[in-house]
C-alpha cells in the first residue's frame, strides 16, 4: 500500500487543495445533470481557446476509451498545448519527464522509466534512434524530441492495455496520433515564431505550416504539413563525479573524486514533414497512407575543466589540513597546493533522422470490418563530426599550483556551491598542455516493419443477463533489427604541427558560464580552437582528416568488441469479446481478451580472448559470437466501465503485460572505461598499474536475459461535468517479475597499444541480470473545469511507491530500489480565457529519483543505495498566452522554465552533492495564422 508518511507533506496538501478546488467550482454543474448524455452530444462541445479546446477535447477521448487512459490533444493542428510533445504529456496524471539542456525528451509512467513504455505512432511501432554520444545506450527508449509538436493532433497514453494494443509497454503504451484528412475541415495553418535562450542569449527561427483539403463527398482527402524547429543552448553542469574515503587530519572522511565543470553549448535543428492521404470510395471501404519524415541536428560544443580531489592518490599530502572543513563525514571545503588541473573539450555533430510509411485499409464485408495495416520504419543515428576529444592539463603538482573549494551550507538545497577558485590563469595559451585527441565514430540504425491484421464484428447477442455486443481477432508480424558501430582512435598530428601554442587555445568561453551554479568562481578563461585541431589530425594509416565514419575505418578487436547487432521478429495472435449488460439501472461494458506473443532474437557481437603467438607475446584472438534466443508469454487482459450515474463512471482493469529488455542489454558487447583505453594506449602497462580501481571498470550486455513481465490491477473513478471539464482519480498496483539489474563482477579484457602490444587486466564489469522481483503502486488523481466568466484550473497529481526484491548475491534476497520512480510528481495549470486572449502557466514537479550517470531514469533496480546517483526534487513553471486580432491572426507567446529553476542531484544522500545544472528559461513569440 501506499506509505503516505513517506510523501511530502507540503506536496500532499497542494494536490489535495487542487483536488478540493476542483471540486468545490465542479459541484453546482454536477448537480444540474439529470440524465445521461448521449455519445454523440460530446461532439457538440464549444470553447474558445486554444487550451481549454485542448483540454475539452482530450477528456472526449478519455471518456470513450475502452479502458484507463490519458490524453493530450491539440485544438487545431499547429497548435498544440506545449513547445514539445514530452512537456505537454508530463501534465497527465502518473507522467513525468526527463529533460536535456532544458528540452523534454523521455516519458515515464506510473513510476516506470522510458524503456517500459510502448510508443507507437498511429498504432504503428516505429524505430527508436539511439544515443550516439557516450555508452548509455538502450534501443527501447523513445526520444520524443524528434517528434513534432506542431503536426501531432492527439496523443492517447493507455494505462490498462487491452488485447488488440501491441504489447510491450508495462507503464503504459503511447500513442502519436495525426489527423486523417476525412475528419478535417479543409484549412492552412501557419506558426511563425522567434525561439530565445536567456544563456546563450540569442534568437533562432522556427516555423510550420499545415494544411488539409477533401472534396465535398469527403471520399478524398489530403493533408500535409513542414515543420522548422531550432534553438541554441548553453547548459552548465557543476560534479563531483563520485567520493573517496580519505583521511582527513586523522580522521576518515568522504572526499569529492574531483570538481567538474562542464559547459555544454549547443545549436539544436529540426526539419520535419508530414503527409497524409485518405481515400473512401465506398461506405464499406476507406484506405489511408500516412508518412513522417524528421531530421534532428545538433552540433554540440562542450568544455570540461577538472580539479582533482579526492581520487588523487596522493591527496592527503596535496590538501591544506587547515583549509579543511567537514560536514557530516563528508569534506565540504579544501585547498590542494599542487595537484593537477585538466582542460578538456568535446565537439560533435550529430544528426538523427526518422521515417515512418504507414498503410491501412478498412474494409466492411458481410458485416466484418477488416483493417490491415503495414508499416515501416527507420530511425538512423550518426555523427557527421564524429565525437572529437582533446585531452589537456598542467603538469603534475606544478610549483605554486593552488586551487580550493567550498560546497557552502546547503549545495543541494541551494542549487549553488559557494566558491571554486585557483591561481592558475586559465586566460592563458600557456596555462596546460594538450597531451591527447581522439575520435569515436558512432553510427547505429534501426527498421522496423511491421504488419497487423485487425477483424472485427459487431453483435447483439444476447446471453442471458449478459449482451455480446462484439467480437475482434487479429495478429500482428514485426521484423527490427538494430546495427551499433562504434569506432575509437587516437589522432595523430600532422608532421610539423605544435598544437601547444597559442593558436590553438584562444577561443573566449562565456562570461556567464556557471554565474548561477557557483557563487564566486575563477575567470573561465580560454578554450581550444575546434577547426584549426581538426585540420591539423590524422588517423594514421586509415584517414586523412578526423571526420571518418566507422564504414571507413578497419574495425580492431576493441571495435569490435564494441559493436553489436540484433535481430528481433516478434509473432502475436489475439482474441477479444465486448460485452454489455445492466447492473439494476447502470449500463456496464467490459471487454476480455487474451495475446498470445512470440519473440526471437539473433544477437550478434564479438568476444575479445588472450592468445599467444609463437614468439610466447600476448595477443588478441577475436572470435565472433552470436546468440540466438526465444520466449512466448499469454497476456490476458480484463477491463470493465461501469456508468454508476449520469458522467460518473467507474472502470476497473486486470491485465498481464511485458516489456522486453533493452537491446544495449542484450548486446554482447563489452564497453572498458574510454579514458583508461587511452590512456593505456598511449602508455601501455605504466597506466594500467597506475589506474585508480574507479577507473578499471566497463559495462557489457547479457543476450540471455528474459523479459521483464507484470501483473497489473487498476481502477478508476470519473466524474465528467456537463459543459467542461471532468475529475478523476486511479489506483494502480504492478507486480513484475524477472526484474533486471546490473551486477558487476571482475573481468579479463584486453587493450591495444600504440607499440602493437596486447595488453590484458582485470576490469569491474557491470552487466544486466534477471535478479527479482519488483511492485510498483501508487494513486493518481486529475481534473480540470472552468467558471463561465473564464477563469480555469487543471490539475494531477500522482503518488507511487515502489520496492524490489532481488538476488544479487547468489542465495541472498536483497530489498532494493526502481531506478526513475518519482514518488510524488503533480501538476497545476491554471488558465484565463477572456474574449480574444487566452493565458494559460503550467508548474510541474516530480519529486527525487534514482539514475543513471547521464541522470536520466534508467531501469535497474538500485541495490546500494548509498552509492546511487539521485536527483532532487524539481519543477518548473511555463506558460503561454495568445492574442486572437481576428478570424485569420492570432499572437502568441510561450516560456519554459519562466522560474529559471536549477536542477541539483546527490549521491546516497543530500549531503554528498553530485551535480548542479542550470540552462536557464526560454521564450517563444510568434504570429499565427489560420485560413
């Protein structure tokens, strides 16, 4: 059950007070209602502007939905309730959001992070792209960046599946939904807008333009649409990157690895269109092709400068005992003479594309609707730049270095460390030295195609005290496959070529670098000059320039080992019956239904093994591998809706899904720790011995993992008002089984030198398990309404508790927690509509969770918690509001993060800070226009 002592109180009762106000306006309309409303009068709802038709129309949806589900809708194509897809869905009761330099970009659900969510797109699977920047890959965790918000109409999130939605999706399943041309008016939407980031401080153009025609029989139809969205951004992390016990004037304390900073600036860009065509000859038959193309760039530029602590092996002699100040075992401040400061760059292009066909048919003959539909998608993942990295420093405890910190009070209340400060003159070309640049070419690909056959009928059966009112089956075939490339080579520097001067270090960084996450902060300085590095490197032996792809490289074993493939057909049947009946005077309508589902799996990788040659050396023996593996599940499903009164239903749900595991945890794929592959590339067995054990570690894949699996209970009340607006609230309880989580064990993997030489080492290796079990549940509640004279709330709120019992020693069961689950998350949007103005603000938050080390939610279970990388509480307040001149223009201004809130994250507690972010707010204003 759910531990409500363990929620914030402060939380709990702003959600109740959102809850009783929605109430208290709701309750003179519900009185009036005195009999049911039929279906079709939902058609007749009139509101004027754009947030509350969003809204109206959403509950439409939800309403007739054949079981528990969400919506978010757009009043008009081109006009939909938020600047991105993933913001507009964080204010549906049980969703939360994780964001990127300010730009929402995964979904969870109920607690669960984005790989248990299934996203379709007009009940279509379609491909994921992957993360191309560093080894956090997942394959099953949809970027919904990529997506469009200007041509999407609705978005429907199931949360009690029936037998006819695809599985996969233990959350929830996701539907992106876009208008088919027959139920459109004929129109042409424009959206011209000016996108502004108060860091960067600069202004980029965005735009769409849609439109939809049919003819008069609405036999034919078209619609179409192009979409432009760009931003630039600059995004300032502040970490420590972890903790090391030292001693501290005699006395053992947790000591920050190191300082990080890292300034992360970006020009974001995406192209997207749109089309469909709809065709109705008959009334017993209509065919639709629907098509969505979209190309995400984003050159990323970023600069990391690092102070070393803690992870130091000579710290204690280096720190000022009387510089030292603890807190609750942990240093909080500290100066270091000598040491060593490092001044790295990344630079990158990335670019993600997406299409995705789509076919349907509807086809009724003899009383049977038959739709088949196929489809085909291909998300491609690369880097037109590959990701470049130039590696530099001071020297070794040089003399007269000195550098200190100071974490203030309260760093992770604070959003803020209170001062990081050296006398080293990071202005100056001088100031270190660049000792490495390399390169890692990453190109991954995924296809899905995809065929469905729906059947259905309907009936009027009668059974007795029970109705048959329809009968459906229907199967579906899909063909994915993932390619993963990865290549990583250390440049080399044109003969002749001293990058050591101050030519290639006399790029200015930004003045306002970090001014919110640190209060008294060093002049930033210098960074280095991407262009002129990347004309004056080589790939020796294979590339002339630095910008080869990993197709024009000859992949070594490490590449290789690097690298994998997998092949996945999933098979599934389905039977479904809906029933009617009476309960005395309340109608009841229930659907029962059973999935049958096969998947198959074809991994492929390589396994890296010691060999030896005939002169007795150490070599690398690369043996291909490929794992092939299967598993069948029955999901049965049982969702009942009962009408208690007029517009107060009550649903209830049983059901049995899965979620399949991640294909970057299939892999057979083993990933060392990229810094000690160069550094044991460049100076061979010296940096292995001289590793600290944080470096000497890796993550690889298990292609013998099975699917995680869930038993789900829901149920749900709604109260629908007469002219807007609806309450409502659910409960939730999932019980899954074959829960995955990493367990590290030590490992011989093997390194390459620059002197051809093999070198091998034990790594601490971190690979997926089925390790237990876990059960999520938690209560939701959501409403919205509005007063005649134009002021109106929508709220959710959701609270979840979550706990897994797992086997991570063998024989010893182990209570852990659910990476990304969000105790507490809510919502409140209070709008005004008045005439031709419209202003709508909108405050989310989700409470603290557990993450990866990129902090995005992840979907291990958390076994040490004291080492677990969370992030705190956080919310954020947008808006928009628009001004309709006539029937044609309307003006329009949107913000994000208007509050400008910092994220911060810890490490097991709050007193051991871990990250403090901050990119700031950003605003839209623009001009549309509707003919």
């Amino acid at each position: 059950m759910i531990r409500l002592t363990q929620i914030d109180t402060r939380v709990a009762l702003m959600a109740g007070a959102a809850a009783v106000a929605l109430a208290t306006v709701a309750a003179p309309a519900a009185a009036q209602q005195t009999e049911r409303q039929e279906e079709t009068a939902l058609d007749e709802i009139v509101v004027t502007g754009s947030f509350a038709t969003s809204l109206a129309d959403a509950l439409v949806i939800k309403r007739r939905a054949d079981s528990i589900s969400d919506v978010v809708s757009a009043s008009d194509i081109g006009n939909f309730p938020a600047v991105n897809v993933a913001e507009a869905l964080q204010r549906v009761p049980g969703v939360s959001i994780s964001r990127e330099a300010g730009e929402g970009q995964f979904v969870s659900v109920r607690g669960l992070g984005p790989n248990f969510q299934s996203v379709t797109l007009n009940g279509s699977p379609i491909a994921y792209n992957e993360n191309i920047r560093n080894s956090d890959q997942s394959g099953r965790q949809f970027q919904f960046r990529v997506i469009p918000a200007d041509l999407i109409s609705a978005i429907v999130v199931t949360k009690a599946p029936t037998a006819d939605l695809l599985d996969g999706g233990i959350g929830a399943n996701i539907d992106i939904r876009t208008a088919d041309a027959l139920d459109t008016e004929p129109f042409a939407t424009a959206r011209l807008y000016t996108h502004y980031e108060t860091r960067t401080e600069k202004n980029t153009p965005n735009g769409s333009l849609s439109a939809g025609w049919r003819n008069a029989d609405r036999t034919f139809g078209i619609i179409a649409g192009v979409s432009l969205a760009t931003r630039d951004v600059q995004f300032d992390r502040v970490q420590t990157t972890g903790y090391t016990n030292r001693l501290v004037n005699g006395v053992t304390v947790a000591v920050p690895n190191e300082i990080q900073l890292t300034l992360e600036r970006e020009e974001r860009a995406r192209v997207s269109a749109m089309a469909g065509l709809s065709w109705r000859p008959t009334d017993a038959l209509a065919a639709r092709m629907d098509v969505l193309y979209s190309r995400f760039n984003n050159t990323i530029d970023e600069d990391r400068i690092s102070f070393g602590l803690g992870g130091r092996a000579d710290f204690s002699t280096r720190l000022v005992a009387s510089s030292a100040r603890v807190v609750n075992g942990i240093l909080y401040a500290g100066q270091i003479n000598g040491g060593r400061i490092d001044r790295n760059a990344e630079y990158s292009e990335q670019q993600h594309e997406n299409i995705s066909i789509r076919g349907q048919v509807d086809w009724d003959v003899a009383g049977w609707t038959l739709t088949p539909s196929i489809s085909y998608s291909e998300a491609k993942s690369f880097l037109p730049v590959p990701l470049q990295r130039i590696s530099g420093a001071t020297a070794e405890n040089p003399a007269g270095l000195t550098y200190s910190y100071d974490f203030g009070n309260d760093p992770v209340g604070n959003r803020e460390y209170a001062s990081l400060l050296t006398n080293l003159d990071l202005g100056s070309p001088t100031s270190t030295t660049v000792s490495a640049y390399r390169t890692r070419p990453i190109n991954s690909e995924d296809n899905d195609t995809t065929a469905l056959l729906n059947v259905g009928r309907d009936f009027d059966a009668d059974l007795g005290a029970i109705t048959l009112s329809s009968i459906a089956f229907g199967g579906q075939y899909t063909d994915r496959s993932r390619d993963y490339q990865r290549r990583d080579r250390v440049l080399t520097a044109r003969p002749g070529v001293n990058v050591n001067t101050p030519e290639y270090l006399n790029q200015q960084l930004p003045t306002n670098a970090f001014d919110q996450a640190i209060r008294n902060l060093y002049n930033m300085g210098l960074t280095y000059n991407r262009a002129l590095f990347g004309i004056s490197y080589v790939i020796p032996n294979e590339a002339n320039d630095t910008n080869a792809q990993s197709e024009d490289l000859v992949a070594t074993g490490a590449d290789l080992q690097q690298s994998y493939g997998v092949d996945e057909e999933i098979t599934a049947f389905y039977g479904r019956a809906d029933f009617a009946a009476d309960l005395g005077s309340m109608p009841l309508e229930a659907n029962l239904g059973l999935r049958w589902v096969s998947t198959e799996t074809l991994v492929k990788g390589t396994l890296l093994t010691a060999g030896r040659n005939a002169a007795g050396a150490v070599t690398t023996v690369v043996n291909p591998q490929t794992f092939e593996g299967s598993y069948e599940e029955f999901l049965p499903s049982l969702n009942v809706n009962l009408n208690l009164r007029d517009n107060l239903m009550l649903r209830v749900g049983a059901s049995r899904t899965l979620t399949r595991p991640s294909l970057a945890d299939l892999r057979t794929a083993v990933v060392p720790n990229s810094s000690l592959i160069t550094q044991v590339f460049l100076n061979g067995q010296t940096a292995l011995d001289t590793a600290t054990a944080s470096a000497k570690v890796g993550v690889g894949g298990n292609p013998e993992l099975s699917p995680y699996t869930s038993v789900n209970y829901d149920a749900s009340l709604e109260w629908y008002f007469n002219d807007f607006g609806a309450l409502y609230g659910a409960v939730f309880k999932k019980d899954i089984s074959d829960f995955i989580g990493g367990i590290a064990r030590t490992e011989q993997i093997l390194f390459a030198t620059q002197a051809g030489q093999t070198l091998t080492a034990d790594l601490l290796i971190t690979r997926p398990q089925n390790i237990g079990d876990a059960t999520v549940e938690g209560i939701e509640f959501g409403g919205s309404y509005r007063m005649d004279w134009g002021f109106g709330l929508a709220a959710s709120a959701t609270f979840t508790d979550s706990e897994a019992e797992i086997e991570a020693t063998p024989g010893t069961l182990t209570t852990a927690g659910l990476q990304g689950v969000s105790d507490t998350s809510y919502s409140i949007s209070p709008f005004f509509e008045r005439g031709p103005f419209e202003i709508h603000f909108s405050y989310t938050y989700r409470s603290d969770f557990t993450a990866n080390g990129n902090i995005t939610p992840g979907s291990n279970a958390v076994i040490d918690k004291n080492a677990a990388i969370v992030a705190d509480g956080f919310g954020t307040l947008d808006f928009g509001a628009s001004w309709q001149v006539n029937d044609t223009f309307q003006i329009f201004a949107e913000g994000t993060n208007i509050a400008d809130e910092r994220q911060a994250v810890y490490q097991g507690n709050e007193d051991r800070p871990f990250q403090v972010q901050e990119y700031g707010p950003s605003y839209n204003l623009g001009l549309r226009a509707t003919f």
